[in-house]
C-alpha cells in the first residue's frame, strides 16, 4: 500500500483562533470574537427557523474587528422559541463571571441561558438565565457574576429568544455579540480532563455525505490550561472492510482555543471510519472514532413519483437524534413516524387544536417538509386502547379525534390504523372472528375517504403476514375503503432468499414457508374483491447487535436482497426497520437494526441502500437470473433501463466466480469494477447497460406460478406450474427437463415451451412424491433451456408426517378433565386415520378410540375427549393420544400433560460437569410429561429441590445452540422457569413478589451458563441480569447441549423446602435448530397460552 502523503485521501487544514487567555494560579479569562473561537450549533429543538454567522461589526474603538451574529425568524403559528448552542460551553472549575459586548435590534428578548450541576426532580429544574440590557441598534457591554448559590461547575448552553406574548406575527430578529469574556477558577476543577476538551463534527446530520458535497471533520481545541499546550494530531481512514485510504501526524500548539479541518477525499463510495488521536502535554491522550459515509448522488423525484417509491424507512420522531435530512440522502422517499401514537396525538391538541405539544408534531413537520420526505404516519393505539376499555367498535368520540387530526394535517398523503394490536390480542380475536379488528378498519377507511377520498387509509401494521385472513376482511366488505393492506417480516439471521420462518412473531403461529411465496400470495390477494389496493411491509430488517445477529456486511447485503424480493414479488413500499441503534446495552431483538448507529454515525447498510436507488430510482421487477449453483440474481427495469443485481444466496457454502457478458459491474456500493469476471459474494453486486438479448434478461422469462417450498407427505402429488411470460420482440422456443428424486413420478419429466411475443403461459408438471420416501427434505430442480440461455428453478419439498396430532394440556384438580385434540391431515390428500390412547392405570379416556374416516387434504379438524386422571403413576407408564393409518402405522402422537406432579428430593449437591448420571434416577421426568409445539422434540428434563433451593437439568439432543446473546433470551437457546412460592391459584392481572420467571442461557465455549431474572410488574425493580448466585454448567454434545444449574433459595422470594409444601411451576425450553424451525418443550403450559402473564395457570408442584 501507497504512503498516504503519496495517496492524498485526506489533508489537514488548520486555523490558529486568536483567543485571548491570562492565567494566574488558576485564574483563567478566555476571550471569544466569532464563531470559529466559540463554535455553535442551532438546537435541535428550536421551533422557530434561524442562523447564525460571522459578521464584520464590531464596537467602535474597540481593538476587535468582528462578531457573531444570529438571525431568526417566528412562522407567527404560535409560541416558538430558538437557541444558539455552544458546541463546548462548558467551563471547568468555578465560572466566575462573563461580560461581552451586545448589540440587540430591539425586535424580540435575547438572553444567556446556563446550567448548573445541581440535582432537581423532572420538570422542576430552576432556570438558569441572564437577561442583559442593552440599547437597540447600539453596542452595549453587560456583565454578569455567577450566583453564589448556582451549583459549580457551571456551563453555557446558549443564545435564545422566544415569541412569547407575540405569537401571532410574523417577525425576525437579530443579536450580534463580540468580545465575549469568561472568567473562571480551575483550581477547583476535580477531572483534569475538563481542562482540555476536544470536539469533533461535521456539521452534517448522521456524517452521511453525496457526492458532490463539501466533506470535512471539523476539530475544536478548547484548552483551559492557560498556557500554551504542545502536542500532536494524527488520524487514519478505514473502509467498512477495514482497508486504511490515509494517515497522517503533525504537531499542534494550542493556547486557549485552535480549530482544525480533516478534509477526506475517498475515491470510493462506502461508509468509512476516521479515528483521530491527539497527545498534549500533561494531559490524558484524546480518542475521537467517528464513522462517515460517501454516497452517489441523491435521485429527484417528483411528488407523483415519490408516491411510487419502494424505499421506505421506520422512525420515532419523538426521539432525540433523528435526521431527517440524512434519511433523505442515503436515498429514501419515506418515512413511518410512531411519534403519531393516538394518545399522544390527543393529549398534544391542546385549546387550539394545532397539535402543538409534545413531542412537537409542528417541528417534526416543519422537518419532513425541509427534508422532501413523505410521511406515513402510524396511530399506534386506536383499536388496542379502544378495545382494552371495551369499545369492540370505534367511538364516535375516536372517530372525531381522527378527523381533527387529519384535519391539522391535510399534506399527509396517508394514515396507518394502528401497529401490531394482533400480535398482542390475536386469540381473543380470533375467538370472536376478528370482529373488534373489522369494525375499527370499516370505521377508519370510512372516515378517511369521508376527509379526502385521495388518502390512503392504511391497514394495521400486522405482526405478521397472513393471506387467508386478510382475504376474509375484504371479502366481508370490511376493508372496501382500506386502501393498503400492510403486514411486517424479519428473517432472524437468514438470508432472504433462504428464511422459512418470520421472526416477529417465532415459528410455532405459522407452518414454515418460504417468504417470497408468502409475498406472493399476499400481494395476490389484494385486491381479491376487484378493488386496487397496495401492499405494503411497514416493517423488515436485520439485527447486528441483539437477538438473531447478523454482522454489518450481512445487514447490508441482506438490506438490498430483502428489498429486491420484495419487490421482485409486488409489494409496493417497504419500510426499512430502524433508523438508529438503541443508545443503551443492547437487550432486545430489534436494537441494532438501526441504519445509525448509537453514535447516530453510519454503518454500511447506509451505503448499501444508497447504491440501490442510486441504480434503481423506480423499480420494476422483471424477474430473477440464475447463475448456476448457490448464485442468482434479480433483475429490473427502470425508466426503460435494464438493471440486475447477482449474488451468492448462501454465504456458508463455497464461492463461485462467474463472467457476465455484456453491460458494467459495480460492487454493492455502487463502484465500478474493473472486469467483468467476478467472485460473487452475499452482497450483490450491480449491472447496468444490460439490453434485451443478454442472457441475463432472457431468463427474467421463466419463472414458477407454483410455490417454491412445499411441505408434502409421502406418495402425495403436487403440481408444478411454470410459468413463461414473454418480454421479448421474438417468440420463445424452449425445452425442460424434470430432474426427480429416486423413486418420484411425474406426468411429463422433458417437453417443451413455444410463447409467442407478448403472451404468457403456463404449464402444469403434476408429480407424485415415493411413498416410501422418509427423507426430511428433497428438491426437484426443473432446466429450461433454449439457444443461448439455460435457467433452473428448483422446487423444494419438506416431507412431514402424513398426519399431525396436538394436545392441549389438562387443567384443574385431578378428576375428570377435557381436553381437546387437534387432528390434521397433512396430505393433499384424502386420509383415514385412527386414534387411540394409552394411560396409567387408575387413568381413563373417553372414548379411549375413535375413527376419522376420509379427511380431506390439509384438512385439521378437533375432538373432545375427557381424561379421568390423577397425579399417581409408575415409572413405565405413559399418558398418550396415538394418531394411526389404517393398516396399524404410527404416523403422530401427542402426550396427555397433567397440570400436576411431584419433585424428588435432592439429598446430595449434585456436582455440575455435564454428567446427567450425576443425578437421582428419580428426577428425570417422563418424556410424555413434556410438552412440545413440535414432533420428536428429543429433549429430557431432570428436576428436584432441596433446602439450597431448585435443580434442573436438560439434555437438549437436537439443536444448534444459539447462545451468542442470552440477555435476548427469547431468541436463543434457553430455558425459562416461572416459580410461584406462595402457590397463589387466584386469577390475577400481575405478578406478586413471590412470582419469579427465571431464565437460563447455555454458554458452552466456557461451560458455564448465564442467567437473569426477568422483570414482568412491580415484582421486582427491575430485569436483574447475569444472575451470578444462579450456578450451573453447560457443554455441548454432538447434536445438542446439557445445561444444569441451581436457583438458589436465596433467589426465590418466600421459598420453603418443607416436605408437602406445593409451589407453582411452569418450565419453556427454547430449542433452535438447523433444519427446522425453532420450537418448545414446556411442562405445565406453552407461552402460546400465555403462561408468562398468568402465574394461576403454572403447574402444580409437591414437593415429596
């Protein structure tokens, strides 16, 4: 690599402030003239619009020849009010006094504002604030002495005027002040660092920079030390891939303040990190990392065309720290605001209706405005607060507050319902038909069209994406004004390409499917009642911090693919979730699907969305490309333009380099490559220049009509539907071939494809699985080829059992229970099917056997049975429902779980290391005791008590133990224990302070575990994390892990170890895997049935 003095990929430029500093003993006096010696910001929370500048002013006689000067400007629309903020206003020691000479034009009040270092409650802070008298239009010199009861240290935070009294005009106003004189004792100061600050910006919102953009890093020196300061400044830059592009060192003398400009010039596009050091003499050494992206070109769009834009992004106005402006050149046209939570909105009305309280809905405007941004804004809370007070429809007294609110807003092309009210209240729903849900949208569609009958009313942001359901809602008529049908996803650590499972909302709700297809199908049913709609996703992403954890290149190459299918399936907006990275330790799911980081700084996932719009300003999919094995690609048209982006689709498997013949290759940032030959990676790499003979576009003609995964049984039939649509100007002539698993059929395995120009077709391949096939997973890859141009779509086949069998758990006293089973047929095929029971003796069944005859395909249906049980049973005795075929084969099984058991008394510590022979044969507890939301859940649990307190123990055999983030539990390998030592059976809403839910993570590479206490009410005071007083020890074996561990007594509020003493006991072992989807093992009830919320509904333990 080339010396950066020879590669000038940044250059310094420096400026000697001329401050004026004495010091005597710790007396220290700093003088400021302009900006660059005192460098300021306008605040981000000012309502009113202003400026500020150096000027030339200056008092008469006066030995200075300049001032600063700040502008602003009130709307009229309202109180509104505005600061100058010093980027540094703090002052070390004791801030003794301040004079400067003012120059106000008599307009409006100007005065200082300052905060001390007391402690106040919320809300109650004292104002700090010196208001100075001065002559209009005349230079005036005030002095002001720090109150002796203001608590040191002090600092300046700035320069403000307000409207107050005045607010229904139209005015501006104009302070310039010069000779700006802060005297201050730093003998007090207690850190030494305050003595020497060093600030680092840009000026630009998020360091997100266009080409074309001046690019700087402005470096302030504010040294208090009162003399002069030798040290040296050095800095490097790194692309996102950690290669350096410039370094440098030079020396600095700095006495009172110095400002400094780092200039990058990246030749490439990309998201970079600048880390700059500063050493000073008797001073800590100074670190400042700071990350800035370099982007194409923003694309103009007009308002038409801005409401056909794809690139869509979800944010919290109501937060601190959020850019609009950035947003708006990384390359979106969108944004969806949950700072229009409907309580909020109501309760921000105020007398006048403006909506002019917090979170300041008038200034969030005022910034979508400036920024070009379009808004979706999102009324969190109208059927959830609605339905929670018992309103099953929406008020009138809603629905007037609805259209005061669109009212206030007339500009805003759309409104969203409410966001995911069916991920909390789908059962309740879903037992009364989704009624509550129907009738709030029928309400809010009619009232939208009733205001403006152009605005888009938008669908609650569902949890996640279900087709059928949604096609009910139209079909009833109760979306006939809901113009958009809106549903989110996340992938978890997948490729988009590769997820079979949505993890907001895990995998036990829905059977696993591909995503593309479950777009598809959502997209498809629309506009089923014949009325266009829109389909949106209001929420997707990928976490590179907590939960499922993908590293920033996978969140930036999985960015641009989640997008591309997306749209490649018909969904017409999709908003990226999040903005920024939470500020506070990553906990939860969700955290580090930011686009900025905590730093409010860009990770490569800015570049990565700024590259596809760059190359695709209006999106029309034209179809997918293969380039051979574990390689394909999507491909666009955009104002008439071909572009297509390639890829490895999954990154574990090996490389593959291909050559692409014809148009230019630009890497995932949107830099040209220099050939055409090209080691494709998960991040896509781009082509432009692409015309209609390109091999790439001819294959956009095939694809499947007919789903891409499909879970079958054995000797099923399904048929494959390949679909050719001609976008040619020449007819197509082609042929297929069948490649088919040993021991499959199919109707026809070759034939051939004739379409003429303009027309679609689509063939039906029926095939028919073996019926002996007992493997997991098959794929049956169809080839079409034609001259020049070969293509393969593979569809894949889960093979499951021919029937499906579910319990729910029995409830209650022992005795006479119901329970009701679950039968599903999971062939396409009609099936007979017969059920039998096995129980321990003293135990009945009614009827102990019944007889389903010819089940249609797909078909799930429910029995009631009765159990007559008790908590008595032998070590070989089971509690089962068996599900047969006619001819005797065992096809499902589902355990009969009893609400009540015993634990064995563990008289002996047991010694932690792995060895489940270590404990009492006793404690193991019966595999039919355990529950499962999947078939063959291959785990064994081992529980007892003792006076030191609770053991347990699992030996999970079939997972692929995710345990990189346990304090995200919920989304890793775990087991959670809820623990209620009063034994309280009386229904409640919380958790009393003897309700505990315990969870426990494995960590394997250093055998131990990591455990935490979760906080659900006023139990506790909050989530106590890392639970070191919880032992255990955890390894992994070849296909899965042991963990075992002790809660402590001490752990467990009222806990008593006395013989016959019964407690409450619910377990839930989270068990992820690699070929199937994450499932639970759990004894008395499935979190499903709410068991995190219902202490009442635990397991009923004695302690024996």
């Amino acid at each position: 690599m080339k010396k950066a003095s020879a590669v000038l990929a940044a250059i310094i430029i420096s400026a000697v402030i001329g401050v004026n500093v004495n010091a005597q003993q710790g007396q220290v006096k700093r003088s400021y003239n302009d900006f660059a010696s005192f460098p300021c910001k306008l605040n981000e929370w000012n309502k009113a619009s202003g400026s500020f500048k150096n000027g030339s002013d200056a008092p008469d006689g006066a030995s200075v020849k300049s001032s600063m000067e700040m502008n602003v400007h009130f709307s009229g629309k309202g109180f509104e009010h505005f600061s100058i903020t010093p980027l540094s206003g703090n002052v070390p020691g004791n801030f003794k006094s301040l004079s400067m000479w003012v120059k106000p034009d008599g307009k409006y009040t100007w005065f200082l504002v300052f905060k001390d270092s007391g402690t106040y409650e919320k809300g109650k802070e004292p104002k700090r604030e010196f208001h100075f008298k001065a002559e209009a239009g005349k230079w005036t010199k005030v002095n002001f002495t720090i109150p002796a009861d203001w608590p040191q240290p002090v600092a300046l935070t700035g320069f403000t005027t307000h409207n107050w009294g005045n607010d229904s005009t139209v005015g501006d106003s104009t302070l310039k002040v010069t000779g700006l004189e802060i005297e201050a004792d730093t003998s007090t100061a207690k850190d030494p660092k305050a003595l020497f600050t060093l600030s680092c910006s840009t000026g630009v919102e998020a360091n997100v920079f266009n080409e074309g953009d001046p690019m700087k890093f402005n470096l302030d020196f504010d040294s208090w030390r009162g003399k002069e300061v030798k040290g040296s400044l050095s800095y490097e830059i790194n692309d996102s891939m950690g290669n350096n592009i410039a370094k440098e060192t030079k020396p600095l003398s700095i006495n009172g303040s110095l400002h400094q400009e780092i200039v990058p010039q990246p030749k490439k596009f990309g998201v970079y990190e600048i880390k700059i050091g500063v050493k000073a003499e008797g001073m800590p050494d100074f670190q400042k990392n700071a990350h800035f992206a370099y982007l194409p070109k923003v694309q103009t769009y007009t308002e038409a065309e801005k409401m056909l834009s794809p690139f869509a992004l979800v944010i919290h106005g109501g937060m601190t720290d959020v850019t609009y402006k950035a947003y708006a050149n990384m390359g979106f046209t969108w944004v969806r605001d949950y700072a229009y939570t409907f309580g909020w909105m109501k309760r921000a009305k105020g007398d006048n209706g403006k909506y002019e309280g917090w979170p300041w809905y008038q200034t969030m405007d005022k910034k979508l405005k400036d920024s070009g941004l379009m808004l979706l804004p999102c009324l969190m809370g109208v059927i959830g607060e609605g339905v929670k007070a018992g309103n099953l429809k929406m008020t009138k007294e809603d629905k007037a507050e609805i259209i005061s609110i669109m009212n206030a807003f007339p500009h805003y092309k759309c409104w969203e319902l409410d966001n995911e009210y069916d991920y909390g209240n789908g059962k309740e729903e879903a037992a009364r038909g989704w009624s509550a849900y129907q009738a709030y949208h029928k309400t809010f569609g009619d009232t939208v069209k009733f205001i403006d009958e152009n605005v888009f009313a938008v669908e609650n942001g569902t949890a996640g994406i279900y087709p059928e359901r949604t096609k009910d809602f139209i079909k009833a008529g109760n979306f006939n004004n809901i113009d958009v049908i809106n549903a989110h996803f996340y992938c978890g650590t997948d490729a988009p390409e590769l997820n079979k499972m949505n993890y907001n909302v895990g995998g036990n709700l829905v059977a696993p499917r591909s995503i593309y297809d479950t777009l598809r199908e959502y997209v498809a049913i629309a506009s089923c009642d014949g009325k266009k709609r829109q389909t949106w996703i209001t929420e997707f992403g990928w976490d590179t911090l907590a939960g499922h954890i993908v590293n920033e290149y996978e969140q930036a190459a999985y960015l641009q693919r989640g997008y591309m299918l997306g749209i490649q399936a018909g969904i017409d907006k999709m908003f990226w979730y999040w903005n920024m990275d939470t500020k506070g330790k990553p906990t939860n799911f969700f955290d580090g699907c930011g686009l900025l980081d905590p730093k409010v700084e860009p990770k490569p996932a800015v570049g990565a969305i700024a590259a596809m719009v760059h190359f695709m300003k209006l999106p029309k999919p034209a179809g997918t490309c293969d380039l051979g094995e574990n390689a394909m690609g999507y491909v666009f048209t955009d104002s008439g333009k071909i572009v297509a982006a390639v890829f490895k689709t999954d990154g574990l498997l090996p490389d593959r380099e291909v050559e692409i013949k014809g148009g230019k290759l630009f890497d995932m940032f949107a830099n040209p490559l220099p050939s055409n030959k090209v080691k494709l990676a998960i991040g896509p790499t781009w082509i432009t220049g692409l015309d209609e003979s390109s091999m790439i576009y001819k294959q956009t003609a095939y694809d499947l009509k007919s789903n891409y995964y499909n879970r079958i049984t054995a000797g099923d039939t399904f048929t494959i539907e390949l679909r050719t649509k001609n976008n040619r100007k020449e007819a197509i002539s082609a042929k297929f071939a069948l490649q088919l698993p040993k021991g499959w059929t199919a109707d026809k395995a070759t034939g051939e494809i004739a379409v003429k120009p303009g027309e679609t077709t689509v063939l039906p391949i029926v095939i028919t699985a073996d019926p002996k096939d007992q493997s997991l997973y098959q794929k049956v890859p169809l080839k079409i080829s034609e001259a020049g141009v070969e293509k393969t779509l593979t569809t894949e086949f889960n093979i499951v059992a021919a029937g499906m069998l579910k319990a729910t758990p029995l409830a209650g006293a022992p005795g006479d229970c119901k329970t009701t089973l679950t039968i599903g047929n999971n062939s396409s095929l009609p099936k007979s099917f017969i059920i039998k029971t096995e129980v321990p003796k003293g135990w009945k069944v009614s009827p102990a056997e019944m007889e389903i005859k010819d089940m249609r395909g797909s078909q799930v249906d429910k029995k009631e049975f009765t159990v007559t049980w008790n908590t008595g049973w032998n070590k070989d005795e089971k509690a089962k429902f068996y599900l047969s075929l006619p001819d005797g084969r065992i096809i499902s099984e589902a355990n009969i779980l009893p609400p009540a058991m015993a634990l064995v008394e563990i008289t002996k510590p047991i010694q932690f290391n792995g060895d489940l022979k270590n404990w009492p044969a006793e404690s193991k507890l019966p595999d039919w005791l355990l529950g499962s939301t999947a078939a063959n859940p291959a785990t064994e649990v081992y529980a007892g008590y003792s006076k030191e307190g609770i053991y347990m123990a699992i030996n999970v055999k079939d997972s692929k133990v995710s345990e990189e983030d346990p304090r995200s539990f919920w989304a890793q390998d775990c087991i959670e224990v809820f623990i209620d030592s009063a034994y309280d059976r009386n229904e409640r809403k919380e958790y009393k302070e003897t309700d505990h839910q315990f969870w426990i993570s494995p960590q394997t590479k250093s055998k131990g575990i990591y455990a935490g206490r979760w906080k659900r009410n006023n139990e506790i005071s909050a989530t106590m994390y890392d639970l070191k007083e919880v032992k255990g020890f955890s390894r992994k074996t070849e296909t899965g892990y042991i963990l075992e561990f002790l809660i402590p007594a001490s752990q467990i509020k009222g806990y008593k170890a006395d013989k016959g003493t019964k407690i409450g006991l619910n377990f839930n072992i989270s068990v992820t895997h690699a070929k199937r989807d994450k499932f639970e093992v759990f004894w008395a009830s499935e979190k499903a049935d709410k068991a995190t919320e219902k202490p009442y509904i635990w397991g009923s333990v004695e302690l024996k």
